[in-house]
C-alpha cells in the first residue's frame, strides 16, 4: 500500500520517524512538553535533529524553528503538516 503525503498513515509515520530521530540523537524518549533545552543538549545535537529532520522530510527545516519551539512534539505535528506545502516551495 502507499501511503500519500496528505494520508493520515503517512503523516503518522513521518511523527514516528522524527520521534525515533529525537530519541536515538538525544538518547532518551520525547515527552510532549519537552524543548531543544529540557532535553539538555548540544547546539550540535539540535543541529543533527534539523538535518535528520529534513532528510525524513525531504524539506529543508529552519534551525530556529526548533530552538524557539516551546514543545518538540508540537513542532512535529507543524512540519508533517506542512510538509506538502514546504516541499512546493
């Protein structure tokens, strides 16, 4: 079956893939309020989320978008949900 951007299953899985980058660059699972700061990390580490983001994404993803998040998670749901318009720009 494929999976179409504007899909519930693909956005799903595309929230899974992020969470899965968010986990494995930071070594611990997300929480739902959690920012690039709570999660106690490098500005390398945020730089390797941004580049594993854009690559599950296929669109380029502003670094400040994810340092001026005050969740991760709602991030997440912004960039799957505006994948199909990033990706005609």
């Amino acid at each position: 079956m494929i999976l179409r951007k504007n899909s519930e299953g693909y956005r799903v899985d595309k929230r899974r893939e992020l969470y899965r980058a968010v986990e494995e660059i930071y070594g611990r699972p997300l929480e739902e309020t959690d920012d690039v700061f709570s999660l106690g990390g490098s500005s390398l580490q945020a730089l390797q989320l941004v580049v594993q983001f854009e690559e599950v994404l296929g669109v380029p993803v502003d670094v400040e978008r994810l340092i001026t998040a005050e969740a991760i998670s709602e991030l997440i749901d912004e960039l799957v949900a505006d994948e199909p318009r990033l990706a005609r720009e």
